[in-house]
C-alpha cells in the first residue's frame, strides 16, 4: 500500500517528476561552454565538448527516470516495480539503458545523435596525444555544439511529452479523488 501511496504522491506532486538533480549548474555549465568554445583556444574546445557532454549525460538520466516513471505508473494498482539506481552510470551505458526503455517519440534519433557526440568526445580524448591538429579540434568541438543543440531539442520535446502523460495521469486521480468525495 505504501508503494502506490508513494507512486500517487509522485504523480500529483510536479515538484518529484524526473528533472535535471543540479538545473542552476546544468544552466551555469551550458553557459560556460558556449562561451568558452569562442575563445579559439585548444582549452576552450576540449573543454566545451566535455561539457556538452555531461550535460547530455544529465539529459539521457532524466529520460531514463522517465521511462521508469511511465512503467510505473502504467502498472499502478497491479504490482510493484523497482529499477536499480543510475547515479553513477556513464554516458554510453544510459545510452545503451535508454535503448532498452520504453519507446518515445524521436527516441532513436536522440540515441543516434548522443552515440555520435560521445563517439567525437572519445576520439578527441584520446587522440590528444597522437597528433590530433588544433583546426580539427575546432571543427569537431564546433560539430559537437552542433549535435549538444539538436540533443537538446529532442531531450525537451520528449521529456515534455513525458510531463504531459503525468499532468494527464494526475487529472485521472484529481478526479478519482473528487468522484470519491461525493459517494
């Protein structure tokens, strides 16, 4: 009973919905990296594609989060379901945990678009010390800004339909509760 309990306070409390666990650093982060990728400086393009990064990172655990929350919330009422935690998951594992989510709309593309932000990371990463040139730095950190905004815009629309089937699901037992009071 407590477990349902819990999943009903979740749904009506917008406040316990999957989001970013830091949004004033993820906002501040996303900041620093646009600005620092304008410096024309090897520093400032590492250090904008490993920001980008993370940031995408934090995008696929709330998707995630949310995903867990939609099966949740479908199975109410008929079992119990746990999912184990996620805090410490890299980037290519959420990747490869997100692939076996539940769908959602553009979630491929999504999935394409992080596998390639992460395969360029991983490529500047270790190709730092075999000759990598400062010109292909820039095009590839410029690319990943690239691939960080169309991430972006995939993270929100879905995450915002995720939000939606909440504020959906919260009406359904707003007007349970209601049809309650009056029986």
């Amino acid at each position: 009973m407590d477990y349902f309990r819990k999943l009903e306070e979740f749904i009506v409390s917008d406040e316990l919905w999957p989001s970013f666990r830091n949004p004033e650093t993820v906002a501040e982060l996303e900041n620093i990296a646009h600005q620092i990728i304008g410096k024309d400086t090897i520093e400032g393009y590492i250090s904008s594609i490993l920001l980008y990064q993370q940031i995408a990172e934090e995008m696929l655990w709330v998707l995630l989060k949310d995903c867990q929350a939609m099966i949740k919330i479908s199975l109410m009422g008929q079992t119990e379901i746990s999912f184990p935690d996620q805090k410490g998951m890299m980037f290519g594992r959420l990747i490869d945990e997100l692939k076996k989510a539940v769908n959602f709309d553009q979630k491929n593309k999504l999935i394409e678009k992080c596998n390639e932000l992460n395969a360029k990371r991983i490529a500047i990463v270790h190709g730092l010390t075999k000759g990598t040139k400062i010109e292909q730095i820039k095009d590839i950190s410029l690319n990943v800004r690239k691939l960080f905004s169309e991430i972006s815009e995939l993270y929100r629309d879905a995450h915002n339909d995720f939000c939606d089937f909440y504020e959906h699901e919260r009406q359904n037992i707003i007007a349970e509760y209601q049809a309650d009071l009056y029986d």
